[in-house]
C-alpha cells in the first residue's frame, strides 16, 4: 500500500512537472518562427559584435549602447571581455560607434553593463545610469558624460537590499528612478521561478529618501520606460509577453491602466519622443535564445505601439528576422527616421525608415 502511495505521489509529481514544462515552452514560444519583415534599409553597425543590449538616444541625437552583458544561463560569446558602452552620433552621415571611456577609479575588469538610462539637469550636464552586475551582483552605477573627452566620469554606486536582480532602469530626477526586478534566484533557479509561474517580481522606485516597491505581479519584470508627458510608464513583462501601462501618481506610486497582450516575448522598451509610440525589442521564440544553435539562431523582432493609450492601440511589426542577420533582438529606439536595433550577445543594426 505504501509503496502504492509512493508510485502515486511520483507519478502525480512527474506529471505535473510534465505539464509544466510543456507550459514553459509555450511561454518560450518553443514553436515559433518568424514571417521577415525587413524595412530594407537596414545595415549592421560596424563595432558592436558581442552584444548591444540596451539603447538610450539623448534628444541630440546621441545613442548610448550598452555591450557585453553576461547574464545567469545565457550564451556570452566574449566571457572575458568586460563590458563596454559604446556611443554613436545619429546625426552623421554614416555614423559610428566609438566606446566611451571610463574614468580610474572603476572597476572596469567586472564591469557588467544591463539596462541602461539617461537624465539631463538643469546645467545641460548629461549623466548616464547603468544596472551592472559585477560578479553576479546588482548594482546601479552613475556616470557623468564627457562628450569632448568620450569618457564616462564615474560619480557613485548605488546598492539596495531591494536592487536584487536589477533588470533596467529609468531615470526620473537626480538619483532617482524606477528600477525592474526580474527574478528572486539565480541560474535553475529562477529557470524554477518561471515554471513555477510565481508573479513576485516587482518594479522599485529609488530616491535617497525613499526606497518601496511601487509595483508588483510581474512574472519576469524586464524593460521599463516613460511616456514623453512623464505621466505614464510602461514596464515589459517577458514571460507573460505583454506590455503593463501604469500611472504614476504624486508619491511615485503606480497604479495599473491596462495590460497591452503580444504574441512575442518584450524586453526592453523605448518611446519615440516624437509620436509617443513604444518601441519594443522581443525575442519571437526565445527557447533558441537559451538553448544556442549556430544552425537555427535565434531570431529578431521590434514592435511599434501606436495610440497606447487608446481603447484600441495599433500593433506593427517593423522588423522580424529568422536570425540570419539579427539574433535575439532586446531593444529598438527612434531617432526621427532612424532605427537602432540591439541584441544580448549579437551584433546590433541601424537601419533608416
Ligand atoms: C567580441 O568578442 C570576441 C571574443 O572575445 C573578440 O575577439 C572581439 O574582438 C570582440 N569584438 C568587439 C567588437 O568587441
Ligand atoms: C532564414 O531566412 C533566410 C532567408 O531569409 C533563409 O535563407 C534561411 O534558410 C533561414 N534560416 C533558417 C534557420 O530558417
């Protein structure tokens, strides 16, 4: 009998890690390929070859790129290289990228560079705020820029019982931001977390006065960003493949205005400061994200959201790729006619719409 019992509990246990697998690749989009959609004047950026995870443009048409990122069960083809933050000036005629920098005083050797965010004060002073995870940690460096030098002065770092797994940020004011947390645990872990389908992970918001989570039930919180009035923000949920529209109130609360449902796995997410549009880098399948292979890489895809904030927003793919020429696409950001594509361990693409 109690072996009888024991054979019941294994089975029924077995059973449901079975069907939880098989939800896991659903979530992953394990099944699907991409239609190409290819905008046709589309080139890769010369440079950038091990990563392009993150992109902010400054108003002045200045793109900051963040490269290298080494993430918990993530291929990395560059393991040794510390990471870097390249710059590229849209206004040329054929821009390039050039890597900043970095002030001594760095550790530049761990230096990790996720989600990344600009703020400007009141002096024009541009400062660059970057989520690095130096030996696995989570951290927030401040940067400021030196445009004539190409060099990032390195200001402060900051780190926070609740800056655990930082994911992205965006800046609101001088050291303060809203910040993503996308899991509790690492490596199998939080490979656990996801099967487990647990919705704890939260969106922060950081000042020096105040720390509070302002925002939580996320699956797997990833990109965040702000609408141009500064009334709104939008956080990316990966897992649950969908796009959250919050309010920000006067405490720097969040309340929820509705959930934007995709077909593709969003990461990180940027606003077209001209029409508002949000910009959204996903991953169409990202089980060939984790699982590499050379001969059927994963692929690329950027959404465009236009009207997000009516009843019935329009939804546009503006590139999809079978990973050909972009693998694993994070990130789009706007520059009047210009798009610039990031990856995780890829190359990154510039292409002029
Ligand atoms: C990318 O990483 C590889 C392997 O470490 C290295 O050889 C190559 O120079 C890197 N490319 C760039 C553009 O940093
Ligand atoms: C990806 O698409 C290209 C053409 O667009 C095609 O030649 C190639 O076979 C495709 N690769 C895979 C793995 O499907």
């Amino acid at each position: 009998m109690g072996k009888l019992m024991v054979l019941t509990l294994l089975g029924a246990g077995l059973a449901l890690i079975g069907e939880r697998v098989w939800m896991l690749r659903q979530k992953l989009n394990a099944f699907r390929e991409v239609e190409p959609v290819d905008p046709h004047n589309c080139h890769l950026i010369e440079g950038i070859e091990n990563g392009s995870e993150d992109i902010d443009i400054l108003p002045s048409g200045l793109a900051f790129i963040s490269s290298g990122l080494k993430y918990p069960g993530m291929p990395c083809f560059a393991p040794d290289e510390p990471g870097q933050i390249f710059m590229m000036d849209l206004n040329e005629q054929n821009p390039r990228v050039q890597a900043l920098t970095i002030s001594d005083g760095f550790d530049k050797a761990s230096f990790n560079p996720h989600g990344i965010s600009t703020f400007i004060d009141k002096d024009h002073t541009v400062y660059l705020y970057v989520v690095n995870h130096p030996h696995m940690e989570s951290t927030v460096e401040i940067f400021k820029f030196e445009e004539q030098q190409h060099s990032l002065v390195h200001l402060k770092t900051i780190e926070h019982e609740l800056l655990k797994s930082v994911n992205d940020i965006v800046v609101l004011g001088p050291e303060q931001f809203y910040a993503t947390r996308d899991h509790y645990f690492t490596n199998f872990l939080s490979l656990l977390e996801m099967i487990m389908d647990l919705h704890w992970t939260y969106v922060l918001f950081y000042s020096p006065k105040e720390v509070k989570i302002v925002a939580k039930g996320f699956n797997f919180a990833n990109g965040i960003t702000i609408s141009p009035d500064k009334k709104y923000v939008y956080v990316a949920d990966v897992m649950d493949k969908n796009i959250h529209v919050m309010q920000i109130h006067g405490n720097w609360d969040l309340t929820q205005l509705k959930v934007i449902q995709l077909d593709t796995l969003v990461d990180n997410l940027a606003v077209d400061p001209d029409t508002g549009d949000i910009w959204a880098g996903c991953h169409p399948n990202a089980m060939k994200l984790f699982l590499y292979n050379h001969d059927d890489p994963p692929g690329s895809e950027v959404l465009r959201i236009q009207n997000v904030l009516s009843e019935k927003p329009s939804i546009s793919t503006e590139y999809a790729n079978n990973g050909s020429v972009l693998q694993g696409s994070t990130v789009a950001s706007m520059y009047k006619r210009t798009l610039l594509i990031g990856t995780i361990y890829h190359r990154a693409l510039r292409c002029v719409l």
